[in-house]
C-alpha cells in the first residue's frame, strides 16, 4: 500500500543544517585543491588578480550545485519538529563559504621508524622502571628493619662488652684494694667486744660455748619472771619473782594506777 506521506529528515537545530552545508563547501574545496592546485593556477594566471578563470568557474559552479541540492532538499527536512525553512540565507552561504575557506587542515607526517623505536625503548624503560619502584616497595621497609636491627645489635654487644671490661677492672681493682687493707687491719686493728663479766670473758675465750649458752638461758627466764635454780653455782639459787622484769613492769602499772586515783580524790 503506497502512503502519499513519508517521514522527513529530522534535524536538532538549524546549525546542523549550516553545518552540513559547510562541510560540503569544505569538501569541495579539498576536490578542487587537488584537481586545480593553487600554486599552478596562480602561475597559468591571466588577470591581475592572479586567479586562474578556469578554477574560479569551476568552484561557482559546484557551490551552486551544492546550494540549489540544500534548497530542494529543505521540503523534506525538519527542525525540532518544525518545517525547515524554505533557503538558506545569503548570510548563511557567505557564513558556510567563510568557514569553508578558513578552516584548519590537520598534515600529518610521514612515518618515522627511528622515532617510534625510540618512543618504543622509552615506553619498556619506563615499565622497567616502574617494576623497580614497585619492587622497592615491597623490599626496601624489611630490609631497613633488618639493617637497623642489626646495627643496633652490634652497638650493644659492644657496650655490653665495654661493661664487662670496665667490670672487670673495677672487681681487680677491689680484690687488690681489699687485700691492702686487710693486711693494715690485721696490723693494726684490735677487736673490742664487751664479753660481760669476768667469767662470761673466760668461757668465750675458753671456748666453753655450753655454759654461755645455759647463761644465756638463764638469764632470759629471769626475765621473763620464772625461777631458775642451779646445783652447781651458788650464785644460781632460787631467786624471787619480784626480781623479774614482768614483775617490775607490774607494779609500775599499779602504782600509776593508783596515783590517777589519788589525784581524783
């Protein structure tokens, strides 16, 4: 079934429009470039101008052919939705025809091999290099440990060396000190003890270490206000409680007590 209605080409904006007809002026140029070189038609130039009439026609006569083509395609094109106008402008073309003539043009150089080797060795040095940080990383904190760990070690065993010299020397130094003055006090020095009376002077001296200590005893029960009785020594008859300490410590109490009682009366 034919439909009298086909859908027409949708455009954004009217500069897609200007745009399109640019590019296609743009085009052109670079087609009449390469069949017209410029520097051979200012060379065949015959007018004063230095344009070469033949170029000059040419290039009026594939503009119009690229105007009157956008003109009888605007009918079926449409602007965001809305009917596309029925010409392009003369300040649109004059637009298009100035943009056309001063637009850039990108050359590129031929392929150079020597530097894309050299941007190659470049790209792999830098990999290489990369690694080596990487790997620095991951290697250089333990081994700082590990160096500082042992130099610190080595730095004590010295000092611990250098003490035990020092050690050394000082307990020689002692050993030869003490042994001076030993021989000064064996020399000059008298021991004095306090050995009690008489008696008690004979058996430290005798060496009669039991009887010492039976005194001893004997005078710790006194003390302690018990009786001591002994056969053999006069002196160690039976002897009365009140000599005893616990015995005195007694009767001090009570008489204390008994002038707080008097001092109340």
């Amino acid at each position: 079934m034919d439909s009298p209605h086909y859908r027409k080409i949708d455009l954004q904006s009217s500069t897609d429009l200007r745009y399109l007809h640019a590019n296609s002026l743009s085009l052109s140029r670079q087609k009449l470039d390469l069949h017209f070189p410029p520097s051979a038609s200012a060379s065949n130039a015959r007018d004063n101008d230095g344009l070469d009439p033949m170029r000059e026609r040419v290039r009026e006569l594939v503009d119009d052919f690229i105007s009157r083509t956008f003109h009888s395609a605007t009918p079926s094109l449409s602007i965001n939705g809305l009917d596309a106008p029925s010409a392009i402008s003369p300040d649109a073309e004059t637009e298009s025809d100035a943009q056309a003539q001063t637009r850039e043009t990108v050359e590129y150089e031929p392929f150079d091999t020597r530097l894309a080797g050299r941007v190659t060795s470049l790209y792999a040095q830098l990999e290489s290099l990369t690694t080596a940080v990487a790997q620095l990383r991951r290697d250089a904190p333990a081994r700082a440990a590990g160096g500082y760990a042992d130099l610190l070690k080595k730095v004590v065993d010295e000092e611990d060396e250098d003490d035990n010299e020092d050690e050394s020397e000082r307990e020689a130094g002692e050993d030869v000190e003490m042994g001076g003055s030993e021989k000064t006090l064996r020399l000059d020095t008298k021991l004095e003890v306090p050995l009690g009376t008489d008696a008690e002077a004979a058996l430290w001296r005798d060496g009669d270490m039991a009887l010492v200590y039976e005194d001893a005893l004997r005078s710790l029960l006194r003390l302690q206000g018990k009786s001591t009785f002994s056969g053999d020594d006069d002196e160690g008859a039976r002897e009365h409680d009140g000599n005893a300490l616990a015995s005195t410590v007694g009767k001090a109490e009570r008489a204390g007590r008994a002038a707080e009682v008097v001092e109340n009366m």
